[in-house]
C-alpha cells in the first residue's frame, strides 16, 4: 500500500479518535492525501462518469471532507457509491493493521539508551512521560485489533458450519420460561402453586400489602437536580467495540433494500458484513404486536411484552401474565444467535425477518445487536438524523462514514423530524391522566416527585389555556371562540403562556430519570376498565376519567358540533390522537422549546374546537441539529441524482453547522445517455399563439386551459408510449380535468392515449401503475389500425409519482410539466422561514434576499424530481416540455440539472417545438428498446 502516508502522528490521529487533532487537520486540510487508485473494483466496465465519481469519493473520505456528489438517476450513483466507499473502507483497514505492525517493530526494536540532552544529562522525567504515553496507545491499539480479530475468528468459524453447524443455546432463565410452564399446566398445579405463593406472603407480613402490585407503577426517589449526582447509574455488559464501518442512508425501506440488492451485485458482495436497520413494522415477528396498526401504538405494546417479560411473579401478575405474555422472540442467547447470523450474508429487510421468523428472534433488536461489527449499516433517515433515536438504536457515527442518498431534501427532511405538534387532545388527555395519577398515588411519593408532577400539569393546563380551552371539559366538546393562526418566537410564547418561570431543562431532566411516561402508561392500561373518578368529569359522566379518555381514543368527533367545524380539512393530520398516553409525545415539545429563540417559532393553531386545535413547533435551522453528526462522523456525503441548488447545502446545513469551506468538496457528472436521447423544450406559447402563463393570477383562465388540451393532443399524436404530465397540485389537476370533460377535450385525449390519473390516496398507485404499464404494452402490440398509441398519466407534483418511481422506456417517453410549482407564499410557516433567512443570510450575487431564492428553490427542486423519472439508464430516450413562459428566464433554466440545462431549446413557436419532437421520435422508431 505505497499510496499512503506511513506518519505515526497520522496514525495516532485517527486510531486513537482525538477529535479535537481530526477537527483541526480536517478544517484546515493543512496536508492532503491525495493518493487514489486508479482501479476501483466494479460488476462490469465502469462509465467514465462512474471512474470519476469513485475517485472523487475515494479522495474525500481519505480527507476526511465534507462532500456534495450530485449524479443523475440511471447513472448507476448506488453502485458507484458502494464501490467507491468499499473500496476506502477496506484500503484503510489494511493500512491501520500496517501501521499497527510497524508500531509494533519499532517498539521492540528500541533499545535501552537513552537520549541526551544539549547539557550532556539524560532527560528521565520527558522519557519516561514519552515511553509512558506511547505505550498505552499502542497498547489500546493492539487491545482493539485483538478484539477485531476475535470477532473475525469468530465470524468465520461461524461461516465454515453454516448450514450444518447448530449453535448451543443456553439455558433460559426459570423466569423467561415461566409463561410456557404455566400454560400448559393443570388446574390442580396452578391452585397448588397460588396457595403456596399466598402463604409465602404470610409468612413474610405482606399480605397486608394490597399496593404491592403497584410497585412497578410507582416512581423512584428523585433525591437531585444535578445532573452528575442522585443518578442510579445501571450496570451494564461491557459495550462491544465498533470497527469502522459506513453508514448509509436513504429515505424509505425499499430504497434501502435495493441497496442492498446493489451490494451482492458488486465485487464486494461475498466478503462484506451488511446490516439493515428498520422500523419495528418492517422488522416485528411478534404477531400480537404486528397486527397493530398504529406505529406509536405499536411501540408502546412493544416495550410494555418486554417489561411484562422481567417482572417478578407476584399472585396478580401471573393472572395478567396469563393473558399477555412478555415477547418470546425477546431474549438475550436468540438475539445473540441471530447477530452471529445475519452477519455471516448479506440480506436486505425482507430476509432479515425471515431469518427472525425460522430463528424465533426479534430482528428489530437482533440487528442493533449486529451494529458494532458490520461493515456497512443501511438505516432510514429518521434513524440517523434523530439524535435521541440514533442514540437508542447504539449507533456510534464516531470517525465512521456518513452517505446520505436521495439527500435532495435534506434540510426539509430536518425541520420535519424535529417539528412537533401536540393537539388540544392530547394535552387535556395527558392532563386528566397525570391527575388521576396523582390522586391514586400521592400518599406514597415524595415531596421531590410531587412537585415535579405537579410541575408537569402546570405544563399541560398552560398548554390547554393556550388554545382556548380549559381542563376540566371534554376536548371535543370545547368550542374555541375564534379560529385563527398565530406565529410567535419560543420565548414570547413562554412568555404569554406563563412557563417562562419554569426551568424545562430539569422537568425534562426528571422525565427522563424517572420514566413517568412509561408509568403512566402502566397505570393507563391497569385501570382503564376500573372506575377512578375525577371530580372534573363527575357531572358529565359516571365513566372514570381514565376510561372516558381512552374511549376518546375509539371515536371520532361528535356531529353535535358541526356549525363550528369547517368543511375543509384541519390542516396537518394529528396521527399522535390515537396514542393511550400521549405524555411521552409532549415530552418531545417541551424539548423543543429548549431550542435557541432565533432557531424555531411556535404555531398556535386555532380551529373551531380545541380537540382540532394544536400547538406547533417550527424548526428553522436544520443545522443545530445536523452539526452533532458533522462534528462525530470522519467523512460525510450527500448524494443524489438533483442536488442543485448546492448553495442551500452549503449555506443553510455545512457552514451554518461549523464547516470551513474548505472542507467541503463538489462533485457533479452528467448523464450516461448520448446527447441526442434526451429533447428539453420549453413551450412559451400555445397552438393557437396564446402565451402559457400558469400565474395565479391567470392559470384559471378557461382559454388556458383549452390551449393546454390543444398542447397535450398534438403532443399525444406524434409522442409513442406512455405520456407523464405533471400538475402543480392536486386542486389544480382536478379543475383541469374537469375542464376538459366539459369541453370535449378528454374524449379527444383518450381517443390517442388512455387517461390515468394519480389517485389521491397512496394505495391505489401500485395498482394504477399497473394498470398504465398494461395499457402502454398492450397498446405497443395492437396493429397500426388500432387508434390508441399509449396512455396519459396525469400526476401532481410532490405526490407519490414523482418520487421513487422509473417511468422507464415505453412508460415515459415524453414528461410534461406545467407551470411552475411555487408554493402557496400565504403560508405563515413558509413566510416565517424566508423571515428567517432574510434575517441570518446575506443577498446572493444577483442582490436578492434568501428568503425569495428560497422559495424559488422549494419549487425548482420539485421541478427536478419530477423531470428526472423518465430517463432511467444508458440506453433510455425521451422528451422533457416545461410548459410556461417563465421557463425562458435565466434565473429559472440555472437552477436546472446541467445534463438538462445544456440541451434545453426554447422555441418561439409551438409549430417549431412540435416538429422537433416529431423529429426526435422519428429517428428513434427502430431504436431498440
């Protein structure tokens, strides 16, 4: 391995994960290694975009840079991607056992002499403190390649009886199997077994303790504040050491299964460890657990199996134990078994449950276990980009790699992950539970606890005051007075709230430490058939308070209110309002409140009713939550097939995150397709001359419209295959359509090309999709008699269609967009974020604010995506038309892809754009396809 420095401070600096020494080299790159090889290992011979894009990556992650690899769909970016990283992966860990070696030779080799000082005298005290440090690093080096060879030893025996060679399992605790025994057992046993139990408790006074069952419900001494002292510190195993791996990851579980896919495909695939962590509904075996639907739901009955699993055997929790057992697949010996396994192959999600499914092991956790020695971990984005997620899962980014695909909506996939809402539901829920709570319990918690809890429902009747509510209703029967929506900076709204006097930092300090959350929903699911009344409800119903919410749960919003609720939707979907204790998601805003004040506002949502009311927190700056992971991770990419406009990347996420500009590097290829596979048009004006302006203030103009049909006719005539036109919304697309059944320009469509509309609820697409591709092959065999030619499928910008799925070949051979998809400015969150950056950002080089580039972005970026379905691979063609004057404009063309952009035409006739497609398909019609 002649390319690379052999510099022991080198060495030292990344073995021994000095940040602050890895910070500094990689800010001010003060010596780069520059050395890449010229081969990368790859299924076939490589494009020379893909030769270069490997290079490019190879030298960025040898630097330890920051790098923006921008590579068009059908490229093949996810192979290059994984055989460019690979390739440095195992480069350096040849490099790190060389170095070892040397370091090793050089230790022994070093004599007894000592060196002299300039007076002549041995300088002991700086020999002894140099020989000292020097051999505790060395010493932790050889402990960790040690324990990475044990592990590989391991791994390889394990390799060599696959198939033949069964693993022994130890044995289970009496406590694990206890269920099994007892529900196979006969009456007669099961009385024996309750009589001695209640004579046991007799015999040691406790009979007399009917709150013994409780216990587990009850909360521990909070005895301190501090954050270092009265903190029960649990023994844990010794943790397994992390080997350097890569971290990939993508937006959804299909995406990441095809990378998976795309790993055994490569050179790689036989002698790589890969791991793939997924959300408990891809990964649960448990079929109690997985017939939930409720994602939170299904949490907090996840977590509950395994509590229910460690609890002592007292006479009432083997009863309750009876009914709902804890989790069988959930045991250390299996889990263990199950990480030796799916280590030893490389599986995507699907195999990995069911491998749990034959193994009788939990995949969800088996595969955390499986962490520290993978080469590679695949994992959604908001496992990664959650830091408190990322922390539970035992996810350590410490000078591993980052690459972050599909990356073109990354800092809206930030706001996203940290924006909580909590309803006026949610709040009152949480409110009566919590009193209920208290009033069963106050007699056996201390004054730390009780003031504590009594802070927490301070919190959320403040939270309930603050839309216009009151606590001691029912929330679907509270009428707020005035529906309006309100924007306000986090301390102005402590402020008008009256928690501005409340330390948030220890309240959410003690809910950590103490769980309430998770003993309040002990005590929920115990008592929800019991009556515990609350004095509030007491004129209202006979029900308790905690059966009366957690019937709210089941129901909808009473009709008995109709004259107050509007007819169209609540704007934003409340998916939290089904959850049986809704504290632990309230937790998450009053964590958002901690937030800088400049960094998030707060939206106070007013609507009718305060069940339909919610209280929103709006993150501003994605990069106070991203630097944690810059300033972790050795190296981090982001990827993706439109990443332009690159200044939001580097503004908004690297830089604002601490990131010398210096350490950032671009990369940005072309397509694999030959020029003339690909017509770029813009359509200015229309068959009849009339000018395309889908502007609000004329997009409803009815002469539009019929230009637009007239458009989309001729382009059906001379246009083989399937048609993709996309509309700026759903709205939109639905007074078109309607328009042109009125009219008679939809029979006139149809007679060319089957219509298809995107439905608006995600499970009708795969069967529409089915339904297009059908109709375009059937089309493709019928005689030239036959009047149809293909399909049209009208699809929505920003809708399921125009993410994720290849309109290959045949299924697209011609992408209409039209008009332009800004989003609506009138949005108070939209208007906050272009406040924002006016505020904290500088005017770019044409003198306009960030706040309107910004909006300009959000809408180009959805243009990008949706153009960029039809050309999927070397040997694809199509048309793209941008219907819309503003099309022509420089500042709109520049935020194109370049392998766009550069072929882009602007005819200033119809007559002319349409010839040059009639052309284009022409000299393709015995084109292979």
């Amino acid at each position: 391995m002649d390319e690379f420095d052999d510099e022991d401070d080198q060495y030292l600096a990344t073995i021994d994960l000095d940040v602050p020494e890895i910070k500094q080299k990689s800010e001010a790159q003060v010596e780069e290694d520059n050395s890449t090889p010229e081969t990368f290992p790859f299924p076939f011979e490589a494009y020379d975009i893909q030769k270069g894009f490997m290079k490019e990556l190879y030298k960025c992650l040898n630097n330890s840079k920051i790098g923006i690899f921008e590579s068009p769909t059908g490229t093949g970016k996810s192979l290059s991607l994984i055989c460019g990283a690979l390739k440095w992966l195992k480069d350096f860990r040849e490099k790190q056992q060389k170095e070892l070696e040397e370091l090793s030779c050089e230790e022994n080799s070093r004599g007894n002499s000592q060196p002299e000082n300039k007076n002549g005298e041995l300088d002991w005290i700086a020999e002894f403190s140099r020989k000292k440090e020097k051999e505790e690093k060395l010493h932790k080096i050889k402990e960790e390649h040690e324990n990475i060879e044990k592990r590989e030893a391991k791994l390889r025996e394990l390799g060599k009886g696959a198939g033949t060679h069964q693993v022994k399992r130890k044995r289970v605790k009496m406590e694990d199997d206890f269920d099994d025994l007892m529900k196979d057992a006969s009456g007669d046993i099961k009385a024996a077994f309750e009589a001695e139990l209640e004579a046991l408790k007799k015999e040691c006074n406790l009979s007399g303790d009917a709150n013994l069952e409780d216990a587990h419900l009850m909360l521990d001494d909070y005895c301190s504040d501090d954050e270092t002292e009265g903190r029960k510190k649990e023994e844990s195993l010794d943790e397994e050491d992390h080997i350097t791996k890569i971290y990939f990851c993508s937006r959804t579980h299909s995406q990441l299964s095809q990378f998976v896919r795309e790993v055994i495909k490569s050179p790689y695939g036989d002698d790589t460890r890969v791991i793939s962590l997924g959300s408990r509904q891809n990964l649960c075996i448990n079929e109690a657990v997985k017939k939930i639907k409720s994602l939170s739901l299904m949490n907090e009955t996840c977590l509950d199996m395994q509590k229910k699993g460690k609890k002592s055997s007292s006479k009432e929790q083997v009863k309750k134990r009876s009914k709902v057992a804890g989790c069988s697949y959930y045991k250390y010996e299996l889990l263990q078994d199950f990480k030796d396994s799916v280590l030893l192959e490389v599986r995507d999600i699907e195999q990995l449950a069911s491998v749990g499914k034959k193994m009788k092991a939990c995949p969800y956790y088996g595969t955390r276990y499986a962490i520290p020695a993978a080469e590679i971990v695949a994992l959604p984005y908001n496992t990664l980009l959650h830091k408190s997620t990322r922390e539970a899962c035992g996810i350590k980014l410490k000078d591993n790699v980052v690459i972050i695909d599909e990356a073109h909506n990354l800092l809206e996939t930030i706001n996203s992950i940290y924006s909580v809402e909590v309803t006026g539901a949610q709040a009152l829920r949480a409110h009566n539970q919590l009193t209920q709570y208290e009033k069963k319990y106050r007699s056996r918690l201390k004054a730390k606890n009780l003031m504590y809890v009594k802070q927490i429902l301070y919190i959320l009747a403040a939270i309930v005051k603050c839309l216009g509510g009151k606590v001691d209703e029912s929330s679907d029967k509270q009428i707020v007075s005035k529906s309006e929506i309100q924007l306000k900076t986090i301390n102005n709204f402590l402020f008008i709230s009256q928690l501005d006097n409340l330390n948030l930092f220890k309240v959410l300090r003690y809910c950590e430490r103490s769980q309430i959350s998770k003993k309040l929903h002990g005590f929920i699911e115990k008592y929800a058939d019991t009556e515990v009344h609350s004095s509030a409800f007491k004129k209202e119903s006979n029900l308790s308070g905690v059966k009366k919410f957690l019937n709210e749960i089941k129901q909808k919003t009473e009709p008995s209110v109709e004259s107050v609720v509007s007819d169209k939707p609540v704007s934003g979907t409340h998916s939290f309002d089904n959850m049986s204790s809704p504290l632990m998601h309230i937790e998450s805003f009053l964590e958002a409140l901690t937030n800088c004040d400049k960094d998030g506002r707060i939206v106070v949502n007013k609507q009718g009713l305060l069940s339909q009311s919610s209280l929103k927190f709006l993150l501003l700056n994605p990069a106070v939550h991203f630097s944690s992971i810059v300033e972790q991770a050795r190296s981090i990419i982001v990827a993706g097939g439109t990443m332009q406009p690159i200044s939001e990347f580097t503004d908004q996420l690297f830089h604002s995150a601490g990131v010398s500009p210096s350490r950032v590097a671009l990369y940005s290829c072309g397509h694999v397709i030959p020029a003339d596979h690909i017509l770029p048009l813009t359509i200015a004006t229309g068959p009849s001359g009339q000018q395309m302006d889908f502007t609000y203030q004329f997009r409803d103009s009815p002469s539009l419209l019929d230009e637009l049909g007239r458009i989309l006719i001729n382009i059906c005539n001379v246009t083989p295959g399937g048609i993709v036109c996309f509309f700026p919304s759903y709205d939109y697309e639905s007074q078109v359509y309607n328009h042109w059944e009125k009219t008679g320009f939809l029979n006139r469509l149809s007679n060319k090309k089957k219509v298809f509309r995107e439905p608006r609820k995600s499970g009708g697409v795969e069967q529409i999709l089915s339904d297009y591709a059908a109709c375009i092959k059937r089309c493709k065999t019928w005689t030239s008699s036959s009047s149809q030619t293909g399909a049209i499928l009208l699809c929505v910008v920003g809708a399921k269609m125009s993410e994720g799925i290849n309109f290959y070949d045949d299924l697209g051979r011609c992408v209409v967009m039209v008009g332009l998809p800004y989003p609506n400015l009138k949005s108070p969150e939209l208007k906050e974020k272009m406040d924002y950056l006016n505020a904290n950002y500088p005017k770019d080089s044409e003198g306009r604010q960030p706040g309107q580039v910004h909006y300009e972005n959000l809408c180009m970026k959805a243009v990008n995506q949706s153009i960029g379905r039809a050309i999927r691979h070397r040997g694809d063609y199509a048309t793209i038309l941008l219907i819309d004057r503003r099309y022509n404009r420089t500042n709109v063309v520049s935020k194109l892809p370049n392998w766009i952009s550069e072929h882009l035409q602007k005819p200033d006739k119809f007559g002319v754009a349409l010839g040059c497609i009639s052309k284009f398909f022409s000299a393709k019609k015995d084109f292979p396809t």
